[in-house]
C-alpha cells in the first residue's frame, strides 16, 4: 500500500521539481514521502489509541516535549518499522501510564535532568548511518540541543506544584531522548 502512494506522490512532485529518477533529489523526495506516509498511519494509530483509552492531552503534551527535544539532537533511529512502532508506543502511553500513576518529587526531576544534561552535552547530536552529521553543523545542532533541553526542563520545573502531571510527561519526554542518544541504545539496536 505504502509503495502505490509513495509512486504516485513522486511521479507527481519529481516533475514540478526538477528532478527524475537516478537524481539524488528524487531518491531523497522518494525517501521521505515514504517516511511521511509510515509516520502519518503510525501517528493516527496512537491518536486513535489514545483517544479510546481517554489520554490524548497528556499523549500531545508528552509528543510536544518530545519532539522538541529530538528536533535537534536527533538520536537513534530503528531500520525495523514494526519495532519503531512498538517503542514508540511504550515510549508514549508507557510514559503516559508512569506520569498519570508515579509521584515524581522535584529532587528525582533534578537528579534526572542533569543525568539527561551530561547526556545530550556528551551524545547530542548523535547521527545515525543513514543521517550523518558534517563536522560544521555538529556544534551548532549541540548548542540548539541544550537550548531545547533548558526550554524543556524551565517548563518542567515550573508546571512541577500546579500540573505535576505535565511536569511528569516532560520528565518522561526528556529520558527517552536521552536514552535515544546513548551509545549502549546504539549498541542494542545495532546502529553504532
């Protein structure tokens, strides 16, 4: 199903773009309208999931948080669709669940922001095979990636005493993408 789309969708964009097939640009255009379409029906399951199971607010607040910090940091990334799926929903709604059910106190959010700090001041940004990143843009996507994280841990510690919940998810957010930059994750999932 994803092939006929991808075809279709290229056929029609490769001409208004300029490219044909063999070019560089219509193989990266083919690339990502299959990445688009994959992550599209991915995002309308969890929605969908979510929905039913009554979580979508803290869903959306947990995929803010979270995309903002691998906006720049980048971090693994699994060559298995269906495995991606599963670790994205145990991310998702497993974060939800803990975030929803855990008390979190505000010296276990400290300690774990500046685990994740070290980390992304270490591992961020970290490339994968198939997204290298040139020396140039290595110390400008570390400074974004700080940046992001600080955002992210303001927010966190300020919705700490009126939102614990949304302070939860944020925390939650931000050790997933630091576990998406280790190199031990890498290793597991044979990306280093």
């Amino acid at each position: 199903m994803y092939d006929f789309l991808v075809e279709k969708t290229v056929a029609t964009l490769a001409p208004r773009l300029g490219c044909e097939e063999g070019d560089p640009t219509y193989d990266k255009l083919k690339y990502g309208t299959h990445v688009f379409y994959i992550n599209t029906v991915k995002s309308l399951f969890l929605v969908v999931v979510a929905l039913i199971l009554g979580i979508l607010p803290y869903v959306l607040v947990f995929a803010l948080a979270y995309g903002i910090l691998r906006l720049f940091s980048f971090g693994v990334h699994l060559n298995n669709s269906f495995l991606c799926t599963i670790i994205g929903f145990v991310y998702y709604l497993g974060s939800v669940h803990l975030s929803l059910y855990v008390y979190f106190p505000l010296w276990a959010k400290i300690a774990l922001v500046i685990v994740s700090v070290v980390s992304f001041a270490n591992y961020a940004p970290a490339e994968t095979k198939k997204r290298p990143i040139p020396e140039h843009q290595r110390r400008v996507l570390k400074k974004k990636s700080l940046l992001a994280l600080t955002v992210v841990a303001l927010a966190l510690f300020i919705l700490h005493q009126p939102l614990p919940i949304f302070s939860n998810l944020i925390v939650m957010a931000t050790v997933c993408q630091t576990i998406n930059l280790l190199p031990s994750t890498y290793k597991l999932f044979n990306e280093d």
